[in-house]
C-alpha cells in the first residue's frame, strides 16, 4: 500500500513539475511554485502543511513525502536540481530540513515543525529560514516564575553541543527576569543521574530543555522522580511529559499555527525579502498543561490566572 | 470348618478392600502430589520469572546511570523476598554491576555464580526473553536461576517527547530498544523441597491413616455382614442336628434381614410339616400296633381252633382204633360162638335155625370186615400202621387172593383168569398187606362185574426205564440180547368187564368213603374205604395205584410196587 502511494504520489509530483514549468513559462511571476518536502507522514506534518497551504494563497504547492527516508529524499532533491527550479522550498520536519540544507544552496527554503534548527543549519548558510517547533524561552522562564515566586533558581541539565546556544540564550533571558540559571553541563545520557543528583540543593525548580543527550527515557524518568523526592517542580517539554508527572508542560499549540507561521515567512520570501533579514521563528501560539496532581504531590499552588490559561489540567 | 469359611469371606473382603484403597491413595495421593508439585513449580517459576522481570524494570535506572544507588533500591525490593538467594545485576558485556541476597553472605556459596555465563548473556541480548535454569550448588542446595533482560528504550530524536516518529522505514527509525543489563535472580528451592517432603509425608501419613481405618470399616462391614450368616449357619447346624424349632432375631431391613424372615418362615414351615409327619406316623403306628393286635388274636384263635381240630382228630383216630379193637373182640366172639354152633359143637342145629345162624355168620363177618377196614384206615391215618417186611412170592400171592374169591366169582359165574409171567424174583414187601390189596382189587372187580363177565389178574415185572422213558427211546422195543433186562418193578393188574367207572369220577375213586355212586354202596355194598386203603398200602410200598376205565366196558386197575421194597413203613 505504501509503496503504491509513494509511487502514485511521484507519478503525481512528477507530472506537477511538468505542469508548473509549462505555467511558469507561459504566465512568468504569476503563481509562485512551492516544492514542500515533508519528512514523513506524521499527523503533525501533515497539519503543518495544510496551515502552510492555508497560509499561502496564489502559490502552486506541491507535496513531496520522503517516507523518513533520508536517501528518497536526497534523490528527489538531485531530480528537483536538474530540472526547473521552484520558487520556494518547504522542508517540514527534521529530516526534510537536514537534507535540504546539504542539497540546496540556490533556493530559498522555509522549514516549519523543526526543533532547535541551529543545530543543523550551518552558520554560513543564507538561504534557510523557517518557523521552529521552539516554545520562546522568555514564556518558559517566565511561567516558572509564575508559579512561585521562591523559584529563583532554576537548574537545567544540557549537552553544550546540542542545546549550548539554548541555554545561553537563556542565561541571558533569566538574568532580565531576575532569575538564576543553575547549569550543568553532560556529554553522554547516564551522567545527568549524577549532575541531577548533584544540583539537588541548589536548584528551586528543574526546565527540561529539548536536548537528545538528556532526553533519554530513563533520565527523564529520574528527573521526575528527582522532582518528587527532593519537591522540586519540573517545567517539561510537552502534555506527555506533564502527564507523566512534571508539574507543567509547554509546548507549542498545533502544527497548523507553525504551518501558517512558515507560509507568512514564505510569502515574504517570495514578495521579495531578504532570506537572511528574516531569523528563525519560535512558536507563536503555545499549548499549556498543568498536572494537578503532581502540585498535591509537591505542595505547589498552583496561581488561578495559569489554570485559566491552561489547556490542559490534570486532575 | 464353618468358621473358617466365614473368617475366609472377611479375609476376602478385607484383600479385596485393602488394595482398593491402595490403589486409591498411590493413585491420588501420587496424582495430587504430583499436581500439587508441578503447580507449586510453575508457579515457582512464575515467581521467579517476575521477580526477574521486576528486577529488570526496576533496575533499569540504575544499569542506565550504573548508579550503585539506584542499583542498590532496584534490589532492595527483592532481596527480601522469600526463597530469593541471590540477585545480580550484570550490564550489556556481562560485567556484575551489583549483586545480593542471603546466599551470598553464607560462606558456602562459590564465588563461580557471581560471573555470568557467557551463553545466558548472548541469549538475552537476542532473544530478549527471560530464561530460567537450575543449578546445583555442590550438591548441598539446588537453585533456580531466572534471567531477564534490561531493555532500554533509545532516544533519537527530541521530536518524540512531542509525537510519534515513524519507525517503520529504513535509515533512522529502526528499533530503537536495546539491552543494556541482564537481571539475575536465583531462588533456593530449599522451601520447596521442603515443602513436597512434607507433603509426601503426609501423603504417606494419610495413606496409612485411610489404609487403617479403611482395613477397619471393611472389618466392620464384613463383621456386619457374616454375624448374621454365623447365626444363620449355626442355626442351620441346630436344625441339621434335630433342633428344628429355630428362631433368628431379626435386627436389619437389608436382604440379610429378609433371609433371616425367610429361614425363620422356612423354619416354621418344616417344624409344621415336621409336626404333621410325627402325627401321622404316630397314627399309622397305632394303626399298625391295632392290626398286629387283631392278627395276634386271630392267630391264636385259629391256632386254638388248629389245635382243638388235631386233637379231635387224634382223639378221633384214637378213639376209632381203640374201638375198632373193642368193636372186633365181642364180634369175633360172636362169630365164633356162631361157627361153633354151626358146626355142630353144641349139638345138631335145627334147620329152620341153621339158615339164620347162616346169616349171622355172613353179616358177622360183614361187619368184622367193616371194622378192620375202619381200623387200617385210622391206623395208617393216626401214623400207626407199619409195614412188615419179608420176602415173598408173586405167583402164590395172586394164587392166594384167586383161591380167596374164587367161590365169590363163581356164584356170579364170573371166569376169573390169573396170567403171572414165569421166572419172577421173589419180592420183598408186606406180603399180608399186598394180598390185603389184591382182594380189596379183586373184590371190587367181582362185585362190579355182572353175570358171565371175566376177572383177570396179571402180573409182570418193569424195568424202571421202560416206564421212565415209554416212547422216546425206540431201542426199548427191541432190547438187545447183550443188556439184560433187570427188573426193578411188579406191575399187577386187575382188569374186568364190569360198569366201568365215569372220567370225571376216575380221579377220585381212591379217596376215603367214596364210591362212584352213592347209590353204588346201596347196591353192591361195601365200606367204601377199600380203594382208599389199598392206595395208603401200596404209597407205603413206595409204588403206585391207578385206573383205566371205559364206562359200560369195564376198568383196569394197575398196581406198581417196586420189587424190593426199602422202607420199612
């Protein structure tokens, strides 16, 4: 079944191509043409892409699902080169973005649903913009700071080469707010038991950043139950992480909202802007969780004006 | 005997019973045990399994940090629990990462348990499926061992703290799981084994138990069932010996208690039936006793009679011989005195007295012979005759009695003809008393012969084998010269042409007082006992007398003597 999607939809794609080059001929700077490459055929992608459709009127979009697979992708993107270019490239996804940034240097690209994208565009490339999966900083620090106003210090556990420009972002961020960032730095999963242990005393409440070295599920499950032995509040990544017992969960609020984020981006793009005049965006809109229960645990009370703003309570 | 039978059907009962219950025990006992120990295994070994899976869950953190903390609380849990000897927790290249329990704190344990078997790791890297063994601890205490991998799931992407990755495609979404840590957890099968010893203990402890008290029942039971057969046959034995009046209590509704009615029914039965018998044989006894009474007395009463009639014989013999002797001396005296007078003795008789003296003489003689006649017979009746025995002649025999009746013949003017055959042997016999049947023959013949007929006597010597063998022996008619006839017998025969005697009347002419006619003795006179007492006569000769007669012809009469007479009389 999915080989004949996947052969329909190239069959599909192909013939698109065909068509938008014979459009863009005939009527030249009429319909721009968008090649969006999605990174694979996840609910969140998907709703991504319709938000950037949505978002994106007078555009010819056309779809491209590499199937999470890396090479697929990389021969789509040699096939695309050789033939007439698009206007715009949509990288939706990790994947997409990881191979469009290697492939593409000519076309401006606009990723949408990508988690810390410094990480894997380089610092000197010029053609890549897009809207992160990111929830700001400032909102995550300044929610903890909500909470109680004894959270003054707040300890994150990161891997400098994955989240380092995170955190110092952050550090930045927390001293405007009055809050110190304690911080310590792993390199491998297993040493974040012993730098949490180590941060116990010292730390008011824990912020999970999105860093893969720290995000391994036994650490976070340490982390949570760091959080219940030592009544340390945890600020997590997501509803999941709020349900499995971290006292809050920011995240951002849909793929759409990004998706439609990542077609303003394109539209500028495309009106004639400056690729590099344009940074990367945060989420816009987030998506709030609060475990109820975890406050009874931890003896947390939790402020009424973040209960009614949150989408999510756990009772 | 009877007891031995009966001890026989318990023994019977309790040999079959016995091994029923045997082989219900073995059998149940065996099954249940066996049941019990395999449930008590699996579920050993599910507790186990669990125990090593729980370690492996829980271990997790501390095999991920190799905390010794962690470690440490993930085995705290466990090392507690009953049976459980040891506990190790190994890491992905089998290096023991912790390790405790009871067992190792005991000096016996060899320190080869703590490292890993190389197999078991590589096993659990692949198959990732927990395992079980048994090991035995130098033969002092045998352990089951569980394995259960530590699976950690790896992270590759922070997008998965948000949604769901794909993992089904090549390149970066294969299976993210990996076994970072093997679990070990060794449970003693001290309690266990323990545990089934016990319980076959007390499988054996039951065995007995139910063995004994079944042994017991089926005793009972069969006591239950042979005390009433004992009774029964002791009872029966009573009857057997004669006690027929039997009664069995009856205790029970079972069909033993319906024999019990039904002896006692039978009982009652045979004493009625017996009863009745006696009754009746006393009756028949009574009956018989009464019968035998009557027969006695009948008995005796003819035997009375018997008597009175032989006594009133012999008197009458007696009295017949005794009066014929008296009879005959006033008679000869008579007769005497008569001839003398006749004679002229007494002087010259008177002819008008002479005819009557006459006729004295003759009726004298008459009556004499009369009386002798009457007093052979009741001597040859009353046993008293006797023969006297002598040798005489034949030929002078016959002469006699012709000489004797030839004035007789002569006034009838009968021819009387004596045909003797020459060159007889004299015989040896009773002389007077052949001649006495002779005359008695020769008489008769007179007297019954009318006028102008003829009297011929005839004698003549037989041979026993011409008389024994009359026909059937044709060389007896032409007797060869060389055999000599020797004669045994004398025949005599009287033969006249007289009235002739009836057939029907032959036969009984030599019984006592009868002639052929009543009316004959009216007309030719006669005691009627002669023929009667030549028969006697020649009996007593050992010979024998008969008759042929032809009616209106005349008749033959045959004596036959032997010719030596042997018996005295």
């Amino acid at each position: 079944m999915s080989l004949l999607t996947s052969r329909f939809t190239s069959f599909i794609v192909a013939a698109c191509v065909v068509v938008g080059a014979m459009v863009c001929a005939s009527t030249s700077g009429e319909a721009a043409k968008i090649i969006a490459l999605k990174s694979a055929d996840v609910d969140v992608y998907n709703e991504a892409l319709e938000g950037f459709k949505n978002g994106s009127h007078g555009s010819t979009v056309i779809e491209y699902d590499m199937e999470g697979d890396l090479q697929k992708g990389k021969k789509f993107l040699a096939r695309l080169k050789s033939g007439s270019k698009p206007d715009l490239i949509l990288a939706v996804g990790i994947w997409a973005l990881q191979i469009v940034a290697e492939e593409i240097q000519d076309i401006p690209v606009v990723f949408a649903m990508v988690l810390n994208p410094t990480t894997v565009i380089g610092q000197e490339t010029r053609n890549i913009t897009g809207a992160s999966m990111n929830v700001p900083i400032e909102q995550q620090l300044a929610l903890l700071k909500k909470i109680s106003p004894h959270i003054r210090r707040i300890g994150v556990i990161y891997d400098p080469s994955k989240t380092g420009w995170l955190v110092k972002q952050a550090e930045r961020l927390a001293k405007d707010q009055g809050i110190r960032l304690v911080t310590k730095a792993v390199t491998s999963p297993k040493d974040s038991f012993t730098a949490l242990d180590a941060m116990q005393d010292e730390i008011d409440a824990l912020w999970i950043v999105p860093d893969l070295t720290v995000l391994a599920p036994e650490s976070v499950q340490y982390m949570l139950l760091f959080s219940f032995r030592h009544k340390i509040p945890v600020l997590g990544l997501s509803e999941n992480q709020a349900r499995m017992g971290a006292l809050l969960g920011l995240s951002f609020e849909s793929g759409w909202d990004i998706g439609s984020q990542a077609a303003e981006l394109a539209s500028g793009i495309l009106s004639g802007k400056s690729i590099q005049e344009i940074p990367f965006t945060t989420a816009r809109k987030t998506r709030l969780t609060v475990n109820l229960k975890s406050a009874g645990k931890l003896g947390v009370h939790i402020p009424k004006e973040i209960l009614e703003r949150a989408d999510v309570v756990i009772r | 005997m009877r007891i031995g039978r009966i001890t026989r059907f318990r023994t019977k009962v309790l040999l079959s019973i016995i091994p029923m219950i045997l082989a219900l025990c073995v059998l149940f006992g065996g099954m249940s045990l066996y049941q019990h120990n395999r449930l008590l295994h699996s579920e050993f070994v599910k507790r186990g399994k669990a125990l090593a899976s729980n370690l492996a869950a829980s271990g997790e953190l501390g095999v991920f940090s190799e905390d010794e903390r962690l470690l440490n609380a993930a085995l705290r849990g466990i090392t507690g629990e009953e049976d459980v000897a040891y506990v190790f927790i190994y890491n992905d290249v089998g290096k023991r990462l912790i390790g405790g329990g009871k067992a190792l704190t005991q000096p016996g344990l060899a320190p080869t348990t703590e490292t890993l078997n190389h197999e078991i790791r590589a096993r659990m890297l692949t198959d990732r499926q927990p395992a079980s063994r048994t090991v035995t601890e130098a033969g002092t205490e045998s352990f089951l061992e569980f394995y259960a991998p530590i699976v950690s799931a790896e992270v590759r992407l922070v997008e998965e703290q948000y949604f769901g990755m794909p993992r089904s495609t090549r390149g970066l979404s294969e299976d993210r799981s990996r076994v970072i840590g093997i679990a070990r957890v060794g449970l003693s099968m001290r309690n266990i084994d323990a545990h089934s010893a016990y319980l076959i203990k007390l499988w054996a402890l039951l065995s007995v138990v139910f063995l004994a008290g079944g042994a017991l029942a089926a005793y009972a039971l069969s006591r239950r069932i042979t005390q009433p057969i004992t009774r029964l046959t002791e009872s029966a034995a009573r009857m057997a010996e004669g006690q027929i009046d039997q009664e069995i209590s009856v205790d029970s509704r079972d069909e033993l208690g319906t024999l019990a009615t039904t002896y006692n029914e039978m009982a009652k039965a045979l004493t009625r039936t017996l009863d009745e018998r006696a009754r009746v044989a006393r009756e028949l006894r009574d009956l018989n006793r009464s019968l035998e009474d009557r027969i006695r007395e009948r008995t005796s009463q003819l035997e009375e009679t018997n008597r009175d009639l032989s006594r009133a014989s012999r008197h009458k013999s007696e009295f017949l011989a005794n009066m014929s002797h008296e009879l005959r001396t006033p008679l000869n005296a008579i007769l005497g005195f008569t001839e003398l007078i006749i004679d002229g003795i007494y002087g010259q008789v008177p002819d008008e007295l002479r005819e009557s003296m006459e006729d004295i003489r003759i009726n004298g003689r008459h009556l004499l012979r009369l009386i002798n006649d009457v007093l052979d017979l009741s001597k040859i009746e009353a046993g008293q005759m006797r023969l006297n025995l002598g040798e005489y002649s034949i030929q002078s025999l016959i002469d006699s009695a012709i000489s004797a009746t030839r004035s007789l013949a002569a006034e009838k003017r009968l021819e009387l003809v004596a045909q003797v055959e020459a060159d007889l042997p004299p015989a040896l016999g009773d002389s007077k008393r052949m001649t006495q049947v002779l005359m008695n023959l020769v008489g008769n013949a007179i007297k019954f012969t009318p006028g102008s007929g003829s009297v011929t006597v005839t004698a003549k010597s037989v041979s026993s084998s011409e008389f024994q063998v009359p026909s059937s022996q044709p060389e007896t008619r032409n007797p060869k010269p060389e055999t000599p006839k020797s004669p045994d017998f004398i025949e005599i025969s009287v033969a006249d042409t007289g009235i002739g005697i009836p057939a029907e009347e032959l036969k009984s002419i030599f019984s006592e007082f009868r002639q052929v006619d009543s009316s004959i003795t009216r007309e030719y006179g006669g005691s009627g006992l002669g023929l009667s007492i030549a028969k006697r006569l020649v009996e007593m000769h050992e010979g024998s007398i008969w008759a042929d007669s032809q009616v209106g012809k005349g008749s033959i009469f045959y004596v036959r003597i032997p010719l030596r007479t042997q018996w005295g009389g």
